[in-house]
C-alpha cells in the first residue's frame, strides 16, 4: 500500500480538498475534518485544531477502521463503509473514501448525527473523484493491502502503556 507520505497533492487537488471539507463543516456544523490514510498517516485537517496529538490519532483511527472491516468480513458484510463513534459531549464519524482514506469528522452537540451521516455521503464521493484524479494523473493503483495494524500496537502500548 502507498501511504500519504509518497503522495504527491497538486496545489489544485490540495484547494479542491480544503473546499470541499469547509463546506461540509460549515453545512453540517462539524467541528473538525481530517483526513487519514489507510497506513495512519494524517493526509490534511480542515476546521478547529484538534486538542490531541493528531499523528497518534491518526494511527489510532486506521487500526480502528482496519478492525471493523475485519468484523464486516466475520459477519459476511466486505466492509462497513461508515463507522459512528457517539459520546456524552463528543462524536465521530468515519468513512471510507476511495479505499484510500478515512475522512474523520469530529462533531458536537451542535451538530446532528443526521445531518452529518447525510451530508457526508456527498463529500465523501467528491472527494474520491479528486483522490481518483490525482491518483490517475500520477499512475499509482488502487490499495489493496489493508495491512494498517502493522506498527499500531506499538502506538497503542506508547499512549497507553
């Protein structure tokens, strides 16, 4: 799999991506958007600085992502493409995007799990067709290995341990 540290982002793919997520954020009321590849690696954030240490969240979200498409496949589902984390005060969407990245959006009681799982559908489709572009434009593949667990138990026993 070819992580985000070997992408190369145009400045036009770049702008397309901020635009999109700024507007889901200011449709929805999200506080914040990232994106994560699916080897961990933080792609971009759009809305309010996140108060935790983005690169271990980043991990984190990937091995999540990675341990419910291995419960989708034990129930005979191939993936889930969306995965909803709700608390007290704080929730978190996350959803597949072009099996490339994992869009997180990190929402409070300001905004509404309704609105958030529908407007996420459309940005995440356009934000396959930028990822799709750029990826076309580069000649890279589609990832097929889902290897992401490899290194995150480590990050885990740092945070944790």
């Amino acid at each position: 799999m070819t992580g985000a540290a070997s992408w190369s982002f145009s400045e036009d793919h770049y702008r397309q991506i901020q635009v999109h997520l700024t507007a889901f954020l200011r449709e929805t009321n999200a506080r914040c958007a990232l994106l994560v590849d699916r080897t961990g690696q933080l792609v971009t954030t759009v809305g309010e600085t996140p108060q935790f240490d983005p690169t271990a969240f980043a991990s984190l979200t990937a091995a999540d992502f990675s341990a419910n498409d291995q419960l989708a496949r034990m129930i005979g589902e191939p993936e889930f493409a969306s995965l909803v984390h709700q608390g007290e005060r704080e929730s978190m969407l996350l959803a597949d995007v072009a099996k490339r990245v994992i869009l997180v959006v990190l929402f409070d009681q300001r905004a509404t799990l309704g609105l958030v799982k529908l407007k996420a559908k459309p940005v995440v489709e356009q934000l396959a067709r930028v990822l799709e572009d750029m990826f076309n434009r580069v000649g890279t593949a589609p990832a097929t290995d889902h290897r992401v667990l490899e290194g995150a138990e480590d990050e885990i026993d740092r945070l944790f341990g």
